[in-house]
C-alpha cells in the first residue's frame, strides 16, 4: 500500500507582515511533523497576505534565483532539514511579469514543480499574468511516489483543468487558495465534485479570517515598513490586527477614529477565539458581520466628512478604502476519491493531518470509471467549435 501523510496549513495571515506570516506558517508545519507529515501544503499567497496590489512585486519570487527570497529561502531550509515535500503558493516574477504560482519543493530544498494561475479571479486579472500549462509532477516519498496536479483558487471551478491532470495521470489534486466567504457554497460542492469526477485526492488549502482589501491603498498612512523581508509583523502588537496600523494622524475625524477602534476590537475577540465551527462558528460569523456592517454604515459618514475637508484626493480615496474587507471562507479539507470529506479545518490557524491511501484511487475508478470513458477527441472538437 501506498499511505501519505499529508498536512493542509490554514492560515489568517496579515497583510504586508511577510516574516510574521512565515513564523506562524513554519511553526504549524513542524506541528504537523509530529505526527508524520511527509507533504505539506500552504494556501494562496500565505507568506505577503491576499490584499498587498499594487505592491505586490516587493513581494515577488524569482525562480531564477529563489534562494534570495525569503520565503523560499525559509521553506527550502524547512524541507531540507525534515525531509518533507512542500507545497506553498507566492507571487512570482519573471521578465517583467508576475504571476500567482503554486510551487513545489522537494526534501532536496529545490523546487521541482510549479503552476501559474491560469483564471484569475476579479481584480487579479489587473495584478497578474495568466498561466499556459498544465503539467503533472512525480513527487518520490522514498519507497513509493505519487502524481500531483496544481491549481489555485478560482480554478476548483472549472472541472476541464483538473480533467486534464487527471487523464495525464495525477492523483492527487492540489487547491492552494484564498477563496471568499460569500462563496463558501462553492468551495464546499466544487472541492467535492472534482474528487468525484476524477478519483484523485482532493487537498483544498484555505485563507481563513479577514483581511483589510485594499489595504496597499493606505501605505501613505503606514506607520511600519512592508518591504520584504521587514520588520512590519515584529512592530505589530501580539493581538493579530487584519487591518493595518493607521497613522494618528488619519484619526482626526470621529468616523474613521470609530472604524479603527471597532477593527481592533472585533480582531481582537475573532483571535481569542479558538475555533469557528459549531456554535463559536456563528458567534465569529456574526462578529465579520458587525465589522463588515459597521464598517459600510461609516463608510457615508467618512465621505461626507471628506467632502467638507481640503485635504486632497488621493488622501480621501484612501480612507474610503478602509471601510473595505475580505473574509475568507476557511474550511480547509481533505477529501477522498469517493469525495467524502476525511477531515477539515475548524481553526483560523491550524494544521489538519491525516493519511491518505493512494490506491484508493484506482479502485474508485474501477468502480465508477469517469477517466475511462472521458471522450477527449469529441471534447476537443466541441472545445474547437464554440471559441
């Protein structure tokens, strides 16, 4: 039998806190070793934060010389230092464009696979590139190996990619993502359905908690520094803080005084929080819901105090951003071939492990052979026809 241990890292991360973010990420992997993890996998972007546009390029990997970035310089060491296969998920860029890439890094410390983002979700269309390829990926685990495909995110909904590593062989499906609360129906049914459809693993990595969007809109209000590789996590208080720290001197009226005040607090009790599901669930459920609430109902009151102001434009359109936020869906999960959910996360931060049987997969597709009868020639011409 082939059994992997794999591990799914679900994360609140905070925008722009590069090394905050990678020391709770590292710190949730070697929980996950303890009890045997060979594969790790971190969502979408987990190291910079969703909401970092337009400086997302302070953040940007270079493949080409990866070991100067902090973050694969980190998970390379990590690998290599406990023989474990790394999925993790960045901003990528290469000649002078960059790209949301899921990557892969081997015991080795080197990265021996990766997929660029090929639908890209809303305002991702403006900060990066589309990807070209699907390709499959051999990963050995000593005296057996496994085929992994790579998508992200937005890319759970289109069934023809995960089709496509399917029939070239992968078993497993691999989904690092940041995917948004308002669709959490679709994370639930999508995740599951390409299991069924494919007879392959499922792992659905995901952002969890919230995140100021926009929040890139307010470095002119920043008190701490965002450059990679900073200091910006070190100079936050304990308490997470999803939104950024805002000048003193942006406070001056009491509408965005109220909205800082209220951000903090509602951040402050989601962290104490220790889970979100069951009844704690609806409790968190409802305080996004204040926040984001509350947030909308000030938002008028700083528009109007702005229109009174003289101070310029670009100051006001900063502002009014504030008022704006990301929730997450969370729910992580790992999912069989048979697409029952083996086990999902229920934390804003934690490692959910479990072992998988790989040769669950073929007699699944025994069972229900999908691949086998999966007409490609009739699929290929009807493709052909309707572009």
């Amino acid at each position: 039998m082939r059994i992997l241990t794999v591990a799914l890292i679900q994360m609140c991360p905070k925008p722009y806190a590069l090394q905050e973010n990678l020391r709770l990420a590292l710190k949730l992997a070697k929980d996950s070793l303890k009890k045997g993890a060979n594969l790790v996998v971190f969502h979408e972007l987990f190291d910079s934060g969703y909401c970092v546009a337009p400086h997302d390029s302070d953040f940007a990997l270079d493949f080409a010389k990866p070991q100067k970035h902090a973050t694969f310089k980190a998970l390379s060491t990590f690998a290599k230092e406990n023989a474990v296969h790394i999925v993790a998920c960045g901003i990528e860029k290469s000649n002078k464009k960059l790209y949301d890439t899921a990557y892969i890094i081997a015991p080795s410390g080197k990265c021996v696979g990766k997929h660029r983002k090929i639908y890209l979700w809303g305002k991702e269309k403006s900060r990066f590139s589309k990807g070209k390829k699907y390709e499959v990926f051999k990963l050995n685990f000593g005296n057996f190996s496994a085929k992994v495909g790579l998508q992200i995110c937005y890319e759970i909904g289109f069934g023809v990619g995960a089709n496509i590593l399917a029939l070239q062989g992968a078993e497993i499906l691999i989904y690092p993502s940041a995917f948004g609360a308002a669709r959490a129906y679709n994370w639930d049914l999508l995740s599951r359905a390409r299991a069924i459809e494919n007879s392959c693993f499922v792992l659905a990595c995901n952002h969890s908690g919230i995140e100021n969007a926009e929040s890139s809109a307010l470095n002119s209000s920043l008190d701490t520094p965002f450059a990679l590789g900073g200091n910006f996590g070190e100079q936050q208080t304990q308490k997470s803080s999803f939104i950024p720290k805002i000048s003193s001197k942006y406070k001056t009226s009491t509408a965005i005084r109220r909205i800082c005040e209220r951000s903090e607090a509602i951040n402050t009790r989601i962290c104490d929080s220790k889970n979100i599901d069951s009844a704690k669930g609806a409790e968190s459920s409802t305080q996004f819901a204040e926040s984001t609430t509350f947030c909308h109902t000030e938002r008028s009151e700083v528009s109007q105090k702005n229109n009174r102001d003289s101070s310029p434009t670009a100051q006001n359109d900063n502002l009014m951003k504030l008022a704006e936020s990301i929730e997450f869906a969370g729910d992580s999960r790992i999912i069989s071939p048979k697409g029952t959910i083996i086990k999902k996360a229920t934390k804003l931060n934690e490692a959910i492990i479990t072992q998988i049987n790989l040769d669950e997969i073929y007699s699944q597709r025994e069972a229900i052979p999908y691949l086998k009868d999966f007409d490609t020639k009739l699929t290929k011409r009807s493709f052909g026809k309707s572009t």
